[in-house]
C-alpha cells in the first residue's frame, strides 16, 4: 500500500508541476516545458532559414505527429515512468541496495562545471550503450523501429520513440547518476537543456559538421547515416552517438560515406511500421517472423 501512495504521489507531483510550468509558476531554469518549446523554435527556424536538404518542405512528411510524440514522451508517458521509477527506487531502499552501495566515485565536492562535465559525458555514454542494445537485441529493436521509420529528418523526430524505450533508457540513466554516488547537482538542468538541444539539432534539416570538434560532438551529417535505409559497413548499424560523437570514433562505429545528405532513410520492412500513433504505441509487442536489423 505504501508504495502505491508512493507512487500516485509522485505522479501528481509532476501532473502538477507540468501546470505550473505552463502557467509560468515555476522557476525559468527548472522549465522543462517552455524549455522544450523554445528549443524546437529556434531549432526549427534555422531549419527554415539554412535548409540542407533544399526540397524538402518545411512541414515535412510526419511534422505533427513527431510534434505530438515530443509532448507524449517528454511528460504524459514521463508521469507514470516517474513515479513507477520512484517506487522501484524505495523497493531497493527496504532491500538495503542503496545509491552509496552502487557508488563508485562521489563528485559532490567538486566545482559545479566539473560536475556538470563529468554528469554530461557519464549520462551520455550511458545512453550510448544503451542505444546500441536497442540495434542488437531482436525484441528491443522491434520498439526501435518507430523511431527509425521517420522518412524525412527535422528537430522534432529527435523525440518520436516507443515509450518502451523509456523503460529501459530510464533505469540506466537512473544506474548512471547512482555510479556518481546519487548525486545530481541543482544545475543538471543545464545538462538536460544542452542534450536537448544537440538531439534536435542532430535530427534536423541543417547541415553541421562542427569541423574538428566533430570528433567529439555528435552532428546532423553524421546522425544522418544512422537513419540510412543501407548501411554497407556495419550489421547493426553506425554512428549510435547521441550527444557526443567521441564514443563511435573510439569503438570504430563511425561511418560517414559523403556528405550530400539526399539518402534513403528508413530499414527494409519499414513500410510494415503503421503509420498513426495509436497503431505505434502497441508496435512491438505483436510476434513478426521479419525481425530485421540495421
């Protein structure tokens, strides 16, 4: 009982901050709501202004429903995923597993930037392993296909995912700040902000290369071939940074054939992918005798 109190507590807890926000209640810096909206702007107008790929339009193919996937991830979904992470948490508490036992170097004492620095790259890496079990793993890629359905590349298909994803992502990311002795410094929000930011930009219709820094910041030209339909070199697929590049340079899962960016996107059998959001939320979970990976 107490941890379903636990639970629905937490959950109103964000129902109610993600009001608040809206309505301009809540601190500029801790906003992720405008936050989030303000970044899809911006990034979206210099799509507009500096188009790489020239004809494709600006609203593309699938515009709405990745915009609708950015607020279903970022919050609706991200309420349960809360509190039911919340309550995992306590469960380890009372098994007296706590974030000290799991802790391999406390950062609390360091200077703030530092901290943030080493929470970045931390998280990142994290999310890079995970993404590449998500190319490995049969059942898992099942879910990741929705996000590699998208036919044409924009800011907003960043955040179009199958909330299963979540469920995994969540907990490693939860693994990786406990690696940190539990700490999250009040000034993560920065953090959040900036991988938001680089995540759309990857996604978008800009051509970045960011010259020698491409080395260690992931890039729309380089994040383009991971969406590619045919990916020549690797069998599960190339180029899983997420915010930094650094990672696939140095486990050699870096490929970037030219740069004119006018490829397929997609992988064989995408058109097996439904193609409104409800059909998607269940997509996964129906046996397919074509599991196929890129």
């Amino acid at each position: 009982m107490e941890y379903f109190q636990e639970f629905f507590k937490i959950l109103n807890g964000s129902i109610n901050w993600t009001f608040k926000s809206v309505l301009f209640d809540v601190p500029w810096n801790e906003n992720y709501f405008w936050g989030l909206i303000i970044i899809s702007i911006v990034v979206w107008g210099l799509e507009i202004l500096f188009p790489w790929r020239k004809e494709q339009k600006i609203l593309r193919k699938d515009f709405w429903l990745d915009g609708f996937y950015m607020f279903f991830n970022f919050f609706i979904f991200s309420f349960t995923i809360s509190g039911f992470y919340h309550v995992l948490q306590l469960f380890f508490s009372d098994a007296g597993i706590s974030e000290k036992s799991l802790a391999i170097i406390d950062i609390s004492l360091w200077p703030i930037w530092l901290q943030c620095l080493v929470f970045f790259i931390v998280l990142d890496f994290v999310q890079w392993i995970t993404h590449i079990l998500l190319h490995r793993i049969p059942i898992l890629w099942q879910f990741h296909k929705v996000h590699h359905s998208v036919k044409e590349m924009g800011f907003s298909a960043h955040l179009r995912y199958h909330w299963m994803e979540n469920i995994l992502y969540k907990p490693m990311k939860t693994f990786g700040i406990m690696i940190l002795g539990g700490f999250e410094p009040e000034q993560a929000y920065i953090v959040h902000f900036i991988a938001i930011t680089i995540g759309h930009l990857n996604h978008s219709n800009i051509k970045i290369s960011w010259g020698p820094l491409k080395y260690i910041l992931n890039n729309p030209i380089m994040h383009l071939y991971h969406h590619a339909y045919a990916i020549p070199k690797k069998r599960f697929g190339i180029n899983f940074g997420i915010s930094l590049s650094v990672w696939d340079y140095l486990f050699k899962t870096n490929h970037i054939p030219e740069t004119e960016g006018k490829i397929k996107l997609g992988f064989p059998g995408d058109e097996d992918i439904p193609s409104d959001f409800l059909s998607q939320l269940t997509y996964g979970f129906k046996s397919n005798k074509k599991v196929n990976k890129i």
